[in-house]
C-alpha cells in the first residue's frame, strides 16, 4: 500500500468525522478548500500550507470522546446537537434558545426540567468540560498519527475566539494558532453556506470580525470568495479529487506499514471514545481477531492487513446517536435499524480509500451471518469469507465479555456457554474451537471480567 499518498487516506477517513458531527458528508474536504484558499491569499508558505490542509482535513479528531456526555448532561442526540450547535454564535438569546430546544427533547418534563436547572446553574463549567475533552483528545490523536505539534495545536485551538471569549485556553488574538483561526472560520462558511448560501455564509462571518474571527483572515476570505470559481467548487460534486491536488507535494510522508498501523489503532481509538461502554473495543476485537488469524493459519502479512480492518470495523458507529448506543433499555425496531447503519457506514468510509476495498467488504461484514439471517446485505456462508468469520467471532466475545447499558459484564464460561447456542448459525465452527483453545493456552489475553 506504500503507493497510497496520505491526502487520500486523510481525506477519506475525514468522512469519518462529519458523521459524529451530524455534518453533511465532506463537511471536512469543503473546509479543506476554503481554508487553504484562505491561506494562500494570506501568504503562508508551502511548508505553512501542508500543515493547515491537515488541520483542516482533522479538525474534528476529537469530537467522538465528548458524545456520551453531552447524551447525559442534555437528555438529547448527540449528532443533532453538535449539528446544531455550530449555529451558535455565542450570543446569550442564542445560546439560550438552542439549550431549550435541545434538552431533554424525549425526556418527561420533570426529568427535562431540573436538567435545565442545572445547565443553567452550571453552564459555563458544562461548556469548558465538553470542549476541553474534545480539544485535549483530538491534538492527542493528530500526535498519534505523527503530525507536527503546529498540526496538533490547530486541532487543539479549533474554538478559540479571536476576542479571547473562546475555549478552551480562553486565548486571544495572535495567540491563537493561524491554522486555528483559518479552520473555525472554513467551519462557519461551510455549515452556513450547505443550508442558506454563499450570500448568508459571507454575511454571517462578516458579522463576528473581531469578536470570533481575525479580520485579516475575514479580508482574505472576502478576497477569495468574490471568485464565483471558488464557490462552483466549493459546491462541486468533485471536490474530492480536486482536494487531493491542494496538498504540497513537497512535504508529503511516506507510508510504510507501520504508520498504517497507527492510523487503524488512532480511528480506533475515535470509534470507541464515543461511549464508555465501547471504550478498548476496538482495540481488544484487533488482538483476539490477530489470535485467532494466527491460530488458524492465515499468513502473517495477512494477519496484519486483517487486524487493521478488526480495528476499524465499527468505525461506521461514529454515525449513530448516543441516545441509541448508551441506551440502558430494549431498542425500539427504529433505534435497531439506526444501529445497523453503522456498518454500512464502515464500508463506504473505507471503500473511499481505493487501497482499503477488500478491507471495506470484510470489516463491514462482521455482522452478517452464516444463515444469511445478517446484516446489512443479509449474505450466506458461501459469501462470508474467513476474515470476516475471524472479525465476528472476535467481536461477538468482546461483546459479551464487556459491559453494556443494559446489563453487566459476563464470565468467560457463561460468554463461550451463550455464543455456543450460535455456531454453524451466526459464529464460524472452526473460529469458536479456535477461539475456546486459545483461552486455554493463553489465558493471559482472556482475562474474566
């Protein structure tokens, strides 16, 4: 894969991102091209350039780690809420405007309430915790991927105000990272330009210059948006392709298979930081799947492809609410079908990546079935291949073995007693036996919970 350049694995993993945001599909790339037209008009230098388009491409690293939170502390649906919530320009009747409407919008009025009691008691503290969780979290994982700390610290300062009002350092003016101020900025043109146009998103940052915006940023944005190419592109079905054309070529890194390792291990850490309950999921369903590969022969080169897909394979979840993945009751049949999504949503962010396709088809698979009673394709053992049937096996144990909103963790008796019921229907024969003896010779990596 060492012919794959890192703006199209970046590019295309960003799909990822606009998911836990609740973003129309591209948020990330459309900022891309705002921002880095911004940052040509404002003379940044090539080397400046690479790391503002990976700013942009990732700003979002951290969104997944604060989703629950903000499930629990509002009564609401994550992905409506941060939609929504990058409408917010910070005024107070804005402000209270959106808490009303987004608090405890399926709750009873006494639970709705004294939820509201206490954001409006606490809303500040409320405020600084989600974002600093966010900020914190996203820079870590840019450090992760082994981006520069001038790329961390954009994705770190994504929220500051150029007036000194933001979070979560509360810094202010040229303090503030220029790949920072430049991606905020892209952020609001392009959520407002997808719902009311060029016109209203011009007219919207124009009227934070000098409280959440740097005017000479604002002035280079004014510059590059009087080019009706600029927003033909910007609203262009092919922005994907032109995207991957604005990198400098200069700087670009190579790829070897370690640092596909740590791009697999980092966006599994984003999946499974969007619940408490999925936290080390991916991470655990990628050595039992490596276990297992081994132990039923599959090469080590192979192995190691496999294992990336086992850590990516709920990457789709990122699409689905919190109020549905933390929700400690049965699933309603229209929760059960959101859910489901999420593995259709793993196949087209990895299908993106033209190198990842057979890993795409594998990873989004792993709840599909052997009596084609599975989903989302609803195929039979003869399409299911052995990959696949590893990736299920090692996430069906993790599954069980792990907590879960509704009930706590279980055995590993009672765990292989349970999924015994579903061999030869939903669980690979040969995996189970595979599965059951390494626990035996290995126990180390099968602890009891």
């Amino acid at each position: 894969m060492q012919h794959l350049k890192l703006s199209e694995l970046m590019s295309s993993l960003s799909y990822a991102l606009d998911l836990t945001e609740g973003q129309p599909q591209g948020h990330c790339i459309r900022c891309c091209w705002i921002g880095m037209n911004i940052g040509q008009q404002i003379g940044l230098t090539k080397e400046h350039l690479w790391q503002l388009y990976y700013v942009l491409l990732l700003k979002d690293l951290g969104c997944s780690s604060n989703a629950s939170r903000i499930c629990e502390l509002y009564l609401t649906d994550d992905l409506a809420f941060k939609r929504d919530f990058k409408w917010v320009d910070g005024s107070l009747p804005q402000v209270l405007r959106f808490v009303l409407r987004h608090t405890g919008t399926t709750a009873g009025i006494i639970s709705r309430f004294k939820t509201l009691s206490d954001i409006f008691a606490n809303g500040d503290a409320i405020a600084q915790e989600l974002i600093q969780t966010r900020c914190t979290r996203g820079a870590d994982i840019a450090r992760r991927l082994r981006f520069d700390e001038p790329v961390a610290q954009g994705i770190h300062s994504l929220d500051e105000h150029w007036d000194g009002h933001g979070r979560p350092e509360a810094l202010m003016g040229d303090k503030i990272p220029i790949y920072a101020r430049i991606a905020l900025l892209s952020q609001v043109v392009d959520v407002v330009n997808c719902s009311e146009g060029a016109e209203a998103a011009l007219a919207e940052v124009l009227s934070r210059s000098g409280t959440w915006f740097d005017p000479e940023v604002i002035d280079a944005f004014v510059s590059v948006a009087g080019s009706t190419d600029f927003w033909k592109t910007l609203n262009s079905t092919n922005i994907d392709k032109i995207i991957l054309g604005l990198e400098p070529g200069e700087f670009e890194k190579e790829l070897d298979e370690d640092f596909f390792d740590d791009v697999a291990e980092a966006f599994g850490q984003v999946v499974d930081a969007k619940s408490p309950y999925t936290s080390g999921h991916s991470a655990r369903v990628g050595l039992y799947t490596s276990l297992l590969a081994e132990d039923l022969g599959v090469s080590h080169e192979r192995q190691r492809w496999l294992k990336r897909g086992a850590l990516l394979h709920d990457v789709g979840k990122l699409g689905v609410s919190n109020s549905i993945l933390d929700k400690p009751g049965k699933l309603t049949n229209e929760e059960y079908e959101a859910v489901k999504l999420h593995s259709v949503y793993t196949g087209k962010i990895l299908e993106r990546v033209h190198a990842f396709g057979e890993l795409a088809r594998v990873a989004s698979a792993h709840h599909e079935r052997l009596d084609g009673k599975g989903y989302p394709l609803g195929i039979m053992a003869n399409e299911i291949v052995l990959e696949t049937r590893i990736i299920t096996t090692a996430d069906i144990f993790d599954a069980i073995t792990a907590e879960r909103p509704y009930r706590g963790a279980l055995p590993i008796e009672k765990t292989l007693s349970i999924m015994s019921e579903s061999v030869g229907t939903a669980i690979d024969p040969d995996c189970f036996e595979s599965l059951k003896s390494l626990i035996i010779r290995h126990p180390e990596f099968f602890p009891n919970p």
